[in-house]
C-alpha cells in the first residue's frame, strides 16, 4: 500500500512511518519540522526512515517539508500522489503551550485538517485514520472513560481543537461518504518521545542532578501507553476500513460509531499508574535517584487519565500490554545512547 503519514517527523508519526516502511508499505510523509521543540530530533527521526527504506526489504520513503495549512501544497501532494491510506498524526501538541498560543493550534489542528479532510474527499481515499487525545474527556471524573462518555467539557483549547476533529471528520463521513476513524490517546511514551514530554524532562534532570518538578505532589494517574503498542493500534485500525454501524439508531445515538463510515476509539494500556511511580521507575532504569520539587496541580491540567480500551480490543484484536517498568527501560537505554551517557 501507498500511505500518507502526516507529522512523520514527530514522535509518534515517525514511529508509525517506520513500521509502515518495514512491513513493506510505500510511506509519504509530511512535516513541517516547526521549532516547537529542537528540530534537530526531527531531523534525526527521518534520518532513519531514510536510512531504513535504503534497504532492499522495505517500501520507499518520500518527505515533504512543507505545512499542512498551506492548501496548495495539500493538494498538490494528492495529485503527485494515489494514497490507499491517509494517517493525519500531525498536530500542534502540548496542553500547557494552548494556553500561550493557541492560533497555533488554529492553523495545525484546524485548517491543517480541513485540507486534509478536502484532499481525503476529492480524492476518494479509502480510509483516514486520525489522532484524537484522552484529553476531550475534559472534567469528566467517570472513570474509566470509555467512547460512550460525554466529551462536552473541555478544560484546554488543545483537547477543543482535538473534539473538533471527530466532529468534522464525522460531518465528511455523512456528507461524502469519507471512512474515517479517529483515535484518542492516552500518555504516549516510549524511545525517541517529544523532549517537552514529562518521561524526557525528567530523565534528563536525572541524569543532570537536577531537582523535577512533580505537579499535584505527583498524586495524579495516567494510563501511560508505550509507543510500540500505541503503532500496532494505529495500523490495525488503518487497515480496517470503517463502515456504517448497522446497529445505530438515532433515537438512542451512539457517539462513537454512526450509520456513515465513522469511529472512535480509546488506545490505552488500560491501568493506571501514579505519576510518583512512573518517576520511581525512571529512577530504577536510570540507576539514580530523582531530586524532587513537589508543587500543586497546573491550571489545564486533568488530574487522572484512565482508557477503557475494550472497544478497540473486539475491533482489531489487539490489547496494549507493555508495562510501565518495561517501557520506562527502554526510553532510558534510548536516551543513554541518542545522547552518550
């Protein structure tokens, strides 16, 4: 197949291009290598995609540099070429960053997708896959939160932008007949993450001697998720197109299928870990232990994350299942070579 991998020099985007690529996949990607965080990571993650389609094993590697928001380009890229699948990861990301600029998640998170959306529809693409965020849950405290849970209450601009996507996506699912199925993740992490991203900040102040700060005295849970098994969910459900659900019923609508060619899913490891433990496991695999500066919660911030995933189980056969102890160590033997400790 030929598939169009959005924000593929981003974290989970590049990981998703990868196992595209080493099953066989023709795989276009996209970015706009923005500074948000240092590019240089960036330009280090397509170094490898680059790297990897070079060997005879592998499908070709095509980048574009260019922004999603600019149309033209968009749409050019959909006449140079015929996709059999679009996965949109790009996205400005960050909770706290929607606070200080949130024209920023305007043009990425809003016009970006809209192109993508018209470019999908024009061109007739079998199926969009699109990434969502545990964070549409918003003040909801029911837990665990599960597709069929209001997502009305959003406590940052970021996770509105994110509860626009689904709904746009499932306006072209009715209105054009466009599949699309969109996934909420929940506290991705693993090798090669975003240096903004708590597991990066603190492994790095560890290494360093320097104190962490540990928001809500590091008493909030998160249902931290590893990047490998986050990958596998992602193209599972790329690879299964979406269609009506026979069963809908607009008197007692459910929100997460339609009787258009639309999803949505939870993809979480389903458990929950205290932020505390996650740092005692960062310790353990670092072989240091952590200096930290305990503070309140931040504003924006939800205190607790935990993914009723078992949708997405009976969809594409497929449970998370790696362990925080476990994915933890392999960040830490990443970061310790990426950087040479």
């Amino acid at each position: 197949m030929k598939v169009l991998v959005t924000g593929a020099a981003g974290f989970i985007g590049f990981s998703v291009a990868k196992k595209l690529l080493e099953r066989g996949d023709d795989v276009v990607g996209f970015d706009n290598f923005n500074n948000y965080y240092d590019p240089s990571l960036k330009e280090a993650r397509v170094e490898q995609l680059q790297l990897l389609a070079k060997r005879n094993d592998t499908g070709s590697f095509t980048l574009i540099r260019d922004n999603l928001a600019n149309k033209a380009v968009v749409d050019q890229c959909f006449q140079d070429h015929s996709f059999d699948r679009v996965i949109h990861l790009a996205a400005q990301a960050g909770v706290r960053y929607s606070l200080e600029n949130p024209h920023s998640y305007v043009e990425s998170n809003l016009i970006a997708f809209t192109n993508i959306l018209e470019a999908c529809r024009y061109a007739e693409t079998p199926h969009l896959t699109y990434a969502s965020t545990s964070s549409v849950y918003g003040a909801n405290t029911s837990m665990p939160f599960s597709e069929q849970h209001g997502v009305d209450h959003p406590l940052q601009f970021y996770a509105a932008t994110k509860r626009a996507n689904e709904l746009m996506a499932h306006s072209y699912s009715h209105l054009f007949k466009l599949p699309t199925t969109g996934l909420r993740f929940f506290t991705v992490y693993g090798p090669w993450t975003r240096p903004d991203m708590a597991l990066f900040k603190f492994t790095k102040n560890i290494f360093e001697g320097k104190p962490i700060p540990v928001f809500n005295h590091g008493n909030h849970t998160r249902d931290f998720t590893y990047i490998d098994d986050i990958v596998e969910g992602i193209i599972r459900t790329s690879d299964k197109i979406a269609t009506p659900d026979e069963t809908w019923d607009s008197n007692t609508p459910n929100p997460s299928t339609s009787n258009a060619p639309f999803r949505i899913f939870n993809i979480g490891n389903n458990r929950t870990v205290k932020l505390i433990e996650y740092i005692q496991a960062i310790e353990k695999a670092a072989g240091k232990e952590a200096i930290l500066d305990l503070l309140p919660l931040q504003p924006g911030d939800v205190p607790d994350t935990f993914a009723d995933s078992s949708a997405l189980e009976n969809y594409v056969d497929y449970k998370p299942a790696t362990s925080v102890v476990d994915g933890v160590k392999n960040f830490v033997d990443w970061y310790r070579q990426y950087h040479n400790i």
